[in-house]
C-alpha cells in the first residue's frame, strides 16, 4: 500500500464467507440483478453492463482501470520517463471481469492518456479517439459519453471533490482514489456529494483498500465484537523511504511540472500524511467506530534535499484522542536508509491485535481464509452492490478519515491543538483559484511559528 508502488497482484482465490456476507456479494446470481439483459439463444440472464471512464490515467489510474476488468498485467511505476512505449505493458493478458469494459479516458497530459491506452490495448480493451479527453476539461467531456454509467476518479486529490460532485450530478457511480479532498472545504463537499448519491441511488467506493481485504474485515470484525476487550490505545504507522520524483522537463511551466509532481506538494496532495497514511488512520477510525476529537503533533522537513521535492514535511508525528479518551499514536516518515514499518496495533483490557489478521490474551485467534486483491475487490463489491439495486456508499468514512488526517497536518503545520470542529469548520482553502499550465506560485514549507491555521 505504498503511495504511488501498486501492489503485485495476488492470485485470484475465493471470499473468505463473512467477508461475502458483509458486503452483499450476488455474483452468479441472476435474481439480484435489476436490469439483465437476454442472451435468447441459450435463455440465460448476464449481468448489467458497467462502463467505465477512468479520470486520471497515472499509474494508479491505469491500475484502477486493470483492477475494475481484473486483468492480470502490470502497471509503470514510478511515472515513466520519455522513451515509454507500449512494448512496457505485459502482452498477452486478458480481462476477466464479465460485461465490463472500460470506454472512456480522460487526462490532464496526453502522454499519460497514451501510455494508459498502451496498458489497456495489452489486455484487449481498445478505447476511441472521440472517447478520449485531455485538458483541464477532460473530465466535464468523459462524463457526456453516452452509456458511460461507471466512473474511475484517480487525478491529484485536490481535484476529488469537484469532479465527484460533477459525476454524481450526472448520475454515474464512482470510485474514487483517496484520500477524499486536501482541505476542510474539500471534505464538506465530498460528504454533499455523498448525501446526493444516496438521494439518487448511486455508488460511491473509495480507495481505502482495507475496508475490502477478507483479513481486515475478519479482524475488525473479531475486535468489534470484544476480541481484546474494550480498546484502550492504538498506534499507526506509515514509515517508509522516498516515493517518485519528475524531474523538470524543458518547456514544463510551473503549474506543469507541480502537477506531474503532485505528491509533493500540500495544494495537490495534501501532503503525506493525508495522501498516504490515510489508510492506517482509516482503519483505526474503522477499527474505533468513531472519529477523533482532537489532534496534537509535529512534523518537520529534514530529507528532502532541495525544491525539486516540493514543500511538504517528510515526517509527522500525530497524537489523536477518541471519545473516552482512547489514544492513537500515529507516525508517518519517507526518509531512505530508516527502519520502514507500515501497519497498525490496537491494545485492549483482554489483549492486542495487530489489525491485521491476528488476535492475542484471553482469545487467541489468526486469520485463516484467503485473501483476494483488494485493489480488485473494491471494484467487484461496487459494481456487485449496484447490480443488486443497493450500492455502497463509503462517501461519509473516507471524508471522515480524510479530515483526521487533515486535523493532525494542519496540527504539525500550527503547532496548535486542533479539535474535530474546528477543523471541520476550517475555512483553509489549498485550491488555486484557477488552472492554467503556466506559471503559479512555489509554496513555502510550513513552519509552526508562521503558518496560521484558521
């Protein structure tokens, strides 16, 4: 789950039952399905058509759009240099999802859209030129095509909260990447746009890939139903060494060469701690079954060697209070050469888990069943969950845990106690005011005693 490295594909097993049980699982049955169509040649029922558009045709994007037809083939990461051709992507592979397709692209670059296009033709998914957008606009245009009902939300965070609010407006179910938004503005849309879904019966599933890993499920499970007693501190961990950098390439403006970059600057990612370690603290929210009501912490910049690492901290060191008075100790590093340890622990009065798949104390328990790809089952339990008239809405927890992680950053950032409200009230706003690949402001790396959190 390391931000930007995809991880390999797992061999394609079964469901462990509680995990097909929780979510609602129909596959191969025809009765859950609400609009099958007829094959009338053999009288059988298939499964509605998921048509899919995917916005942002990076290397999670393209991941995505492999993911969502389950085709076994490997996605260029870090980001490509010039000299990409099509001879990178694995011939051969096949797409195994049945009656989906993936028919529109959408991307800021056009480089990006053709090197998606090149991993899509490996596993014989062609998409149409008319079918395929790039600019700023890129993503208004993929959602006027006509039969697209599924769509794939995986440019720079800063963007999620528009183009969601734009693809339920126009009546498409979404994945989208996480974390949900960069700033509290942001998340207050996402969740508008969550309470729009559900008026309008559309899915929403977003990237926070534990919420649909057999493991994890059985786990939380365990611990819900008092594994290790009542839960009396938690830790989180995303330490690991340094992710993709894009050097600056001759005619690149600034705004060019920031957005390639995107990781590395607040405005795009929301800084490490939001666009990555999202995904422990979202399984310790998921884990409490609540959000916290204060942040305290710090973090500084002591690797990044120069400004071709954008501005953002490379460490955070968070301490969360959940309700009663539960205690999470987060830390989030990418610093080479250092100890990495990527996970989470839970203690409680009976014993501790590792959140994983083990339970230890007065019941002893491991996590026996088998384990799909969750960057695969996100998209079989979205597109199940809509084929059976009932689908997920993950819109609500994944802007929740995005404003945990936002209230710690802007904690480190201002040196200051931040609690729920005010950062859920934050009038910060990270967005430019206006898009145009030209020049733009090179931000200043926070500091305590200058930044004003508000």
């Amino acid at each position: 789950m390391k931000s930007g490295k995809p991880s390999e594909p797992l061999a394609k097993v079964g469901i462990a039952r509680r995990s097909f049980l929780k979510h609602g699982l129909a596959a191969g049955v025809a009765t859950a399905i609400p609009f099958p169509f007829v094959n009338v040649r053999y009288g059988l029922t298939a499964p509605e058509p998921i048509r899919v558009g995917v916005v942002g045709c990076g290397g999670r994007g393209t991941g995505a759009a492999l993911n969502v037809l389950q085709a076994k083939t490997n996605v260029i990461y870090p980001p490509p240099r010039k000299g990409y051709h099509t001879e990178n992507a694995v011939p051969g592979a096949k797409a195994m999802a049945e009656n989906v397709e993936v028919i529109a692209l959408a991307d800021l670059f056009r480089d990006r859209l053709e090197e998606c296009r090149a991993q899509l033709r490996a596993v014989g998914t062609s998409v149409r030129d008319e079918h395929c957008f790039v600019g700023f606009d890129g993503c208004d245009k993929l959602l006027q095509v006509a039969g697209l009902n599924y769509v794939i939300l995986a440019t720079p965070p800063v963007f999620r909260p528009r183009e969601l609010r734009a693809a339920i407006e126009a009546g498409k179910h979404v994945f989208m990447e996480k974390p949900a938004a960069v700033d509290a503005p942001g998340v207050r849309s996402i969740l508008e746009s969550g309470e729009m879904a559900k008026r309008k019966n559309l899915g929403i599933v977003a990237g926070t890939i534990r919420r649909h890993s057999a493991d994890q499920i059985e786990t939380v499970s365990q611990l819900h139903d008092g594994a290790i007693g009542k839960i009396v501190e938690a830790r989180a961990y995303f330490n690991i060494g340094e992710i993709w950098m894009i050097p600056r390439e001759a005619g690149w403006g600034q705004m060019e060469w920031q957005l390639r970059n995107w990781p590395y600057f607040t405005w795009a990612s929301g800084d490490i701690l939001v666009e990555q370690h999202i995904h422990t603290i979202d399984l310790i929210n998921w884990i409490m079954g609540a959000k916290p009501v204060r942040a305290y912490g710090m973090g500084g910049r002591l690797a990044r060697p120069s400004w071709e690492y954008g501005h953002i901290y490379d460490h955070f060191a968070i301490e969360y209070e959940y309700p009663g008075g539960v205690r999470l100790f987060s830390q989030n590093r990418q610093i080479d050469g250092c100890t990495d340890r990527v996970g989470a622990a839970v203690l409680g009065t009976k014993g501790t888990s590792n959140c994983e798949n083990r339970i230890q104390g007065d019941r002893e328990w491991v996590f026996q069943g088998q384990v799909r790809d969750p960057y695969e089952q996100e998209h079989i339990d979205l597109i199940e969950s809509i084929r059976s008239g009932k689908p997920l809405n993950e819109a609500k927890q994944v802007a929740e845990s995005t404003l945990t992680a936002i209230m710690g950053r802007e904690s480190a950032y201002s040196g200051q106690e931040i609690t729920w409200e005010a950062a859920l009230n934050s009038q910060r706003n990270y967005t430019p005011k206006e898009f145009t690949l030209g020049d733009c402001p090179f931000p200043e790396v926070p500091m305590p005693r200058n930044y004003r959190f508000y």
